[in-house]
C-alpha cells in the first residue's frame, strides 16, 4: 500500500488509457529523480576503479596489488555494514539515512580525488563503502514503499536498470575521465553529481513516521530478524546461491572468452556493454512481468524459479557453445536472468516484511557479495575456467531455480493460509 496517494487525473486522461489502473496512472517516474540519480551514480562507482589502477598506483607511488585494496575497502565495508545502516534507515527513516549516506558519498569521492598517498586513498573508498551501505537500502526501501502498488516491480525495476546502466558506462567513462584530465577528475564528477542529486533528495524524499513502539526490539534481534522469517530466509539463501553461481562465474567471464575465442581487450569491452545491455533488459522486463502477475492475483514471485533456469542456460550457453556468436547470445540470457532475478528480489524484500525493508534489502547485497566470493573462489580451483564455469556457474544456477521455487511455493501457501484464516 502506498504511503503517498496518486494525484488526482482528468477524466480525459483517465479515458486515454483505460487499461491501467488508477494507482499505475499514479506512478511518476519523475518523482524519483534523485534516487534514480545516485543508483546510478552508485552503479558507476563499481567499476569505476578498475581501468584506472595503473595510473592510480603511479600517481600516489605504489603497486598495482596495493591500489586494488581500495576496491576491497570499498565492497568490504559495504558489506559488512549494509544490514546495520539498513536497520538505521528502518529506525530513523529514510530520509535521514539517504542525506547522510549521500553526503558522505560526496566527502569520500573529495578525499580520493585529493589523495596523495594510499592511506587517504583507501580510507576514502572504505567511507564511500560507508556511504553506499547507507543511502543503497534506503533508496529500495523508498521506491517499495512509496511507489504504488500496481507498478511497484516497474518502479524498483527502473532503478535496477540504472544502477546496470552506471556499471556499463563506469568503465569507459573513467577511462575518458582519466585521459581528458587525469584519474582525479573521475572522482571529481562523482562528488559533482551526487551533490546535484541532494536538493532532488529534500524535495523528493519526505520524512517517514516513527516505527511503532512494538517494532523496537533489540537492535541485534531487528538486525537478523529477516533470517527468522522463513520466507525472507529463503531467499537470501538463495541470493547466495543465485549470485555464487552468476557473479562468481562473471569474475572469470573475460578469461573465459580469451581462452576460447582469443578476444582482444577492446572486444571484451563491447561484451561489458552487452552484459549491461542483458541486465538492464532483465531489470525492466522482471519488473514488468512481476507487475502483470500481481494485477492477475499472484503475489508468489512466480517467475524466480525460470530465472534460475535461464541462468543456468545462458552460462552453459556461454561456455560450452561452439561459436561465438552462440557464446554472447548465452552472455545475454545470463544477465537477462540476472536483472529479472534481483528486480524479484528487491520486491519481495521490499513487501515480506515492511517494517524491515531496509534491513532485509541491506542483507541481500551481503549475501550477493558473500555469494560472489565464494563463487570466484570455487571457479578458480578449476584449472579449466570453461570447466570450472559450466560445473559451478550452470550447476548452482540450477541448485537457485530449485529454490527459487521452494520460496514461490512457500507464498502460495502463506498466501492460502492467510485468505482461509477467518478474519484476514
């Protein structure tokens, strides 16, 4: 249930398009703005890195390895802090939690971009890790709680999509950055645009009311409540699974398609476009075909388990087929899944348990990152990277569609449960 109500629409515009219900006519992408923004900007930021290191290690005079270390500060503190900001957001509302995380983000971008030495620089990417562990949850938890009902997978979909969007053009656009005006300036028009995004965020982002007081249990206690739900509990089991298997088989995706097809650098750098281009289409259509099951009475994420399954099929496409053209068309059915997959996720976590979205939402990109370690590791014990792909890529895709289904399953049966309970 929304918590902003739909603007009021002339009976011509209601004519025009009879087909939508009155809460989809509601839905202004507009209004999202500045959360859209900074997805996007924190999408960008992901990659960001990467092509620079090079240059970064030679500018503050270390290593290659050394500088790689502000990549893991990065993900690591975001990590391990997501589920606790996400309860802040939870208790203080989003609006506070964004401005803070947002804020930060800006700071941080500052300081990598004065860095001088590794220290500040690994420092300032461990706050951007900070910060994005604060303002990523709340923005889901914003979009599933305020958009309406009827669109609300479009609407988290949407995001997703530019979030995919950001990761696509971080890469290139770092480059470009880097040799238009060197590295610093890539971190500079981070900090410009996300502190365009904040008067966007104070008009658009309202304060939320207080939870009620049943809802203060301990901290620790909230903070794990969502693996005490047997739903959301199996779904971040199978994130972890999902994402063992897709991002853990991603991390060798490049080395995959050099062994087999000896592409050069800058093909593989078309082929992260067309991995954006399959997350981006997943994104949109999951959050699509979530919204027309909804409207057709079915709340039990019906299509989880084919997102598995497609996964499954794109990464065995990929490493197994004989040609490449086959190979790419299997890498856009793997990030077709991948898009469609976690625009469901973000939905459930977003409606499972409302007081918690935040919480549940910071817990599904712990469980992503864990998923990816642990996925990169067990590909890499291979001493074929096509082997080691195909057995834990496709396999555990497989092992996520099975429960996939056992958590669709699981809302058909609350949901019967609850429509037999006399009262509900």
């Amino acid at each position: 249930m929304s918590s902003i109500s739909d603007p009021p629409r002339s009976t011509d515009e209601a004519e025009e398009v009879p087909e939508l219900p009155a809460s989809a006519r509601g839905f202004d992408r507009w209004r999202y703005a500045g959360v859209f923004l900074l997805l996007f900007l924190f999408g960008t930021e992901t990659f960001l890195v990467s092509p620079l290191l090079p240059t970064i290690a030679d500018s503050v005079h270390t290593s290659e390895a050394a500088a790689a270390s502000s990549v893991t500060a990065y993900v690591l503190v975001y990590a391990v802090a997501a589920p606790f900001l996400g309860l802040l957001s939870d208790r203080l509302g989003r609006r506070r939690t964004l401005l803070v995380g947002t804020l930060l983000f800006v700071l941080s971008n500052a300081a990598a971009a004065l860095s001088t030495g590794l220290t500040l620089l690994v420092v300032s990417r461990a706050v951007a890790g900070l910060a994005a562990a604060a303002a990523g949850p709340a923005i889901w938890a914003h979009i599933a709680e305020t958009a309406p009902e009827a669109v609300r997978g479009r609407a988290l979909g949407l995001g997703m999509a530019l979030f995919s969007l950001g990761q696509v053009i971080g890469v290139p656009l770092g480059g470009f950055l880097a040799g238009l005006a060197g590295w610093r300036s890539a971190f500079w028009a981070l900090a410009i645009g996300t502190a365009a995004a904040v008067p966007l965020l104070l008009r658009q982002v309202g304060a939320a009311a207080a939870p009620a007081p049943a809802a203060r249990v301990g901290a620790v206690r909230a903070i794990l409540a969502g693996w005490a739900d047997p739903t959301l509990r199996r779904a971040l089991l199978v994130n972890t699974v999902f994402n063992t298997a897709n991002l853990g088989a991603y991390t060798f995706l490049g080395a995959l398609l050099v062994q087999r097809f000896d592409l050069s650098v800058q093909a593989l750098g078309l082929v992260g476009v067309l991995v954006g281009a399959g997350s981006m289409t997943g994104s949109l259509l999951g959050g699509r075909l979530g919204d027309r099951a909804r409207t057709a009475g079915r709340s039990d994420l019906p299509l989880l388990p084919l997102w598995g399954l497609l996964l499954a099929v794109g990464i065995a496409v990929a490493a197994e087929a004989p040609g490449l053209v086959l190979a790419l068309a299997g890498v856009t059915v793997w990030f077709v899944a991948s898009g469609g997959f976690v625009t469901d996720q973000q939905t459930l976590a977003g409606t499972i348990a409302p007081e918690l979205r935040a919480t549940s939402s910071a817990w599904l990109t712990s469980t992503m990152y864990a998923g990816t370690g642990v996925g990169a590791w067990a590909v890499g014990t291979f001493g074929d990277v096509a082997d080691g792909t195909l057995l834990v890529g496709a396999g555990l895709a497989l092992v996520a569609a099975l429960g996939g289904l056992a958590v669709s399953l699981g809302l058909r049966r609350a949901a019967a449960a609850t429509a037999t309970t006399p009262g509900a």
